[in-house]
C-alpha cells in the first residue's frame, strides 16, 4: 500500500477542511465576552496557507520575491498548481460563496422590500458614505505612506472593502501604466483583503459594547418596526414553507449567476456588473420576498436554510484564510506591513462613519446598521461576522439593500483613484 503525503497535503480539499475544522474549534473558545465563531476559519485558513505555500511552492520559485518569473526547472506538478491558482482555487472560492449568499438571501428575503420601503434613500446614501470614506483614507495614505508605490496603495481600498469587481476596474483602469503598475494594484489587493475581513469581524462584536447597544433590545425593535410595517400593509400572502425545494435553491443560485455576469454600460465608469455575490444575493432576496411561482416555492425552513449558511460560511472562511495566507503573513515581516495598516485604517474609518451616520443621524437600529455597513464595504465574510454577532439573519436586508450601491461607488472612487494618484 502506498500513501502520498505531498500529493495528500496539497490536494485543495485537505487543507480546506483542516482549516475549516480547526477554526470552528477555534472559534468555541472565548476570550471574555468575546469568540470569533465562524469567522475562526479565517485565521486557521491564514497559517495553514501560509505554511503550505511556503513550503511546496516558494522553495521552487526563481525569484520568491517576484512570482511572476515562474518556478525553476523541473519543479514539481504541485508547486506549479500552487502558482498558478494558490492553496485553494478561486472556482471552490465562489462555489462556497454562493451557497452562502443564496442561503442568506433566501432567509432574509421575505421581510427585503420592508426593509427598502422604510429606509430607501438612506441605503443609497450609506453605500456612498462608505466607500467615499475609504477611497478618501487611501488618498491620504497615499500623501502619509510615500515610501510605497502608489498603485499598491490604491489595490489596498479594493481589498480593504473585499471588492473582486473593484479589483477588475482597477486593473483595468491602470493597463495604460504597463503590466507592473497592474501587478502592483494586485499586490495590495492580495495584502489588504485579510485585514479588511479582520476589521468588519472585530467591528460587529465590538461596536455593541463600545456603543453600548443591548443586543436583544436592537433584535426586539427591529422586530417591531417590521410588524408595523406589515399592520400598515395590511395582511400579507400567506406562503407554506416547504423542508427544501432543491429545484428551487439551484435556480436561485442558476440565475443569480447569470445575472451577475451581465455588464451594464455606464458613463465615465464603462462596463459595471454585480459580479457573483451581488447577482445571487438580489436574485435570492427577490424570489425570496415573491415566495412562490408555479410549482417552485422559495420559502423553505429556517433550519435547513440555517445549515447550509453555516457550513458554507465555514468553508468559504477558510477558503479566504487559504488564498491569501501567505501574502499576509509575508506582508507583516516585510514592507507590506505598511499595506496591511493602511487596509485596516481604511476599513476602520469606512465603518465607523457609517454606522455612526446610520445610528445617530438616520436613527436606525443594530440590526439593520450591521448588514448595511457590510453592504457598503462589499464584505461577504462581513456579512457572515454580522449574523453571528447579531444572532440574527435579518442583518441580510440592510446588506442586499446597500450592497448594488456599495459596489457602484467603489468601482467609481476606485477609477479616481487612479487618475489621482
């Protein structure tokens, strides 16, 4: 009997679920008042990938401080698999993130037009707020930071706010500039993601005991101004939940792809799409809030729906952990320590501007702040840090709300960025 340890270890699904696994252990144990939960997956997901990164694919790389010149002769099949997709592939990266947001968008969709009707504008002014507060942050960095290439600099906004779509513009926006400007771009967008994940996690377990929000009055209220809202309305369709309709969640998931690979022209900016997370989240919240048509129904159990968020979320944690791992703890020993404040810096002041605009100047309550701010930085594992901190999957409505606009304007501030810096 033979037993392949390398070919074992570098297969995407050990490490995958080793991380997962160990950070959900991580995760159950509390420092104070304080646990990660699910966001655990992150942080396992970041020394595993680094660990194996570091060991079966930089070793054989020409120049470890320049990827891009490729790996030296005859180095082996899975130090080339490594170079070319990571430690995890972006195809296991947006499957898991899928499930996740049409799981989420399900749950949360039967009380979304609610949510749009009594706070409408205000999503729209928040998704501007933010991100208009984070592009605002990396300019001055830009000014304070003036050792570091100003194109990483502005990678670091698309990866503080966990932006794909953003990242896309950017690179587009600085082809003009030669493939080293792009590389740049990528480098501070691999370096910022971890610590703009890390910001929103620390930011919804720790704004309620700053703030000092009590968590089941916020949960209360919200559940109050939806029963007004719905005694306004008048009686709603009763729709029968079913166990699962799995017809039903593949459609969701089938169409909210589609319709994140439509590009929408739009002037200055050019092509705009909602990408995969924005397409399946506002897919979801639709069906979700219709219920119902024909044969498939869109409203099924909380507890199956529960399921599957959790072991997606878990995954898709870990995944993130995974892929960018080594570029994180490699940023933090060298010159990318600097990008790595800067994202969190940039993420800090994003948040806090808006949930203070939100909480003490629209009034609104926890709940809906939580999803909103994570709406306005584009941050799915965000979202996830919101419903377990929350306890609650209604943080999903102020996230679906302001997510479409959230992403507009950091594709928009981060093109002028570029013509800026």
């Amino acid at each position: 009997m033979k037993f392949d340890l390398i070919a074992f270890l570098t297969n995407p699904f050990v490490p995958m679920f080793l991380a997962t696994v160990t950070g959900l252990m991580l995760g159950r144990v509390r420092f104070g008042k304080f646990s990660l939960g699910q966001s655990g997956g992150l942080f396992t997901g970041i020394v595993i990938g680094w660990l194996l990164y570091a060991k079966y694919c930089v070793p054989f790389m020409i120049d470890p401080s320049d990827a891009k010149k490729g790996l030296i002769k005859g180095a082996p099949k899975y130090a080339v698999g490594y170079l070319k997709d990571g430690v995890v592939s972006d195809t296991l990266f947006t499957f898991t993130l899928i499930l996740f947001i049409a799981a989420v968008g399900l749950l949360a969709g039967k009380d979304i037009g609610k949510v749009v009707k009594k706070y409408g504008a205000k999503f729209v002014l928040l998704g501007g707020l933010i991100t208009g507060t984070g592009a605002l942050v990396t300019y001055i960095a830009t000014l304070i930071f003036t050792g570091q290439n100003n194109f990483a600099v502005a990678g670091v906004y698309t990866g503080a706010l966990t932006s794909s779509p953003a990242l896309a513009a950017a690179l587009e926006s600085t082809a003009k500039y030669g493939i080293e400007a792009q590389a740049q771009v990528g480098l501070g967008h691999a370096i910022g993601y971890a610590p703009g994940v890390l910001v929103v996690i620390i930011a919804m377990n720790f704004f309620p005991l700053i703030f000092k929000m009590d968590l089941e009055k916020e949960r209360e209220r919200f559940k109050l101004e939806m029963k007004s809202l719905s005694d306004k309305e008048g009686n709603e369709k009763d729709i029968k939940e079913v166990h699962m309709d799995i017809i039903s969640f593949l459609i969701v998931c089938l169409l909210g792809y589609g319709l994140g690979t439509i590009n929408i022209y739009l002037p200055f900016i050019k092509w705009f799409s909602l990408g995969s997370t924005g397409g399946v989240l506002i897919m979801a919240l639709w069906l979700g809030h219709i219920g119902k048509i024909g044969p498939l129904t869109f409203r099924m159990e909380t507890k199956v729906l529960n399921s599957i968020r959790d072991l997606s979320l878990s995954l898709f944690l870990a995944i993130v952990g995974l892929k960018y791992g080594y570029e994180t703890v490699a940023a933090l020993g060298g010159s990318g320590a600097e990008l790595a404040i800067i994202s969190f810096g940039v993420g800090l002041f994003a948040l806090s501007v808006g949930f203070c605009v939100a909480r003490y100047v629209f009034k609104m309550n926890w709940i809906i702040i939580a999803g909103a701010i994570c709406g306005g930085m584009t941050s799915t594992p965000g979202l996830g840090a919101a419903i377990d901190a929350t306890g609650t999957d209604e943080v999903a409505s102020g996230y679906g709300a302001t997510y479409p606009f959230g992403l507009l304007c950091t594709v928009i501030f981060v093109i002028l960025l570029h013509m800026v810096t």
